[in-house]
C-alpha cells in the first residue's frame, strides 16, 4: 500500500493571518497530485477558525474527487479547536495519537 502524499506546511501558525498561503500551497498541491492526502499538524502552533475552515474546505474537495483527508497528528491547539467545532471525530487514536477516552471528548 502507498502512502498518501502528505500537504506541505507553511509555519507553525494556521491562522488569518497566513490562511492565504496555506490555501495556495494546498490548492497547488492537490492539483499536482489529485488524490488522497496525508496532513501532519502536530508543529501547529497556534490554530483559529480560519485554520479550521482551511481543514473543512480541503477536506470537502478531496470527498468530492473521491479522495480521504488523513490527519496524522495534531498538535493541542489544533485538537482543542476541532473539539470546540465538534470535530474530534476526524481524527481517530491512531492518526491523531492520541488514547481512546482522549479522541472520544
């Protein structure tokens, strides 16, 4: 089984402030590779809602092509976030490393 090429990073911050490079970057690289991505968030830093509508967005055109978003890790700030969208479902215990009780609140 091959992996999924994994969505480059910008910086440690997925926030307003650099959301229009992280959108080019990620727009350019499911172009370049139209399948299933692999994201590792585990250096994010600091994580708004534009963050988030970045993950929904690039989440939602890779189901459209028929293809999965496969978040890996995620730092505390990304997991609280996706927690206060009600998001954690995303992410598993194995992609997201966290344990089972972790994963499930």
């Amino acid at each position: 089984m091959s992996l999924a090429p994994t969505l480059p990073l910008i910086g440690p911050e997925m926030t307003i402030a650099f959301a229009a490079e992280w959108a080019k970057a990620w727009c350019d690289a499911l172009q370049a590779t139209p399948q299933s991505h692999a994201l590792d968030l585990a250096g994010v830093t600091d994580f708004d809602s534009s963050g988030m509508q970045l993950l929904m967005a690039t989440r939602n055109a890779l189901q459209a092509q028929g293809h999965v978003l496969h978040i890996h890790r995620v730092s505390e700030p990304v997991r609280n976030a996706m927690g206060v969208f009600g998001l954690t479902d995303w992410l598993t215990p194995a992609k997201a490393g966290l344990s089972s009780e972790e994963a499930s609140t």
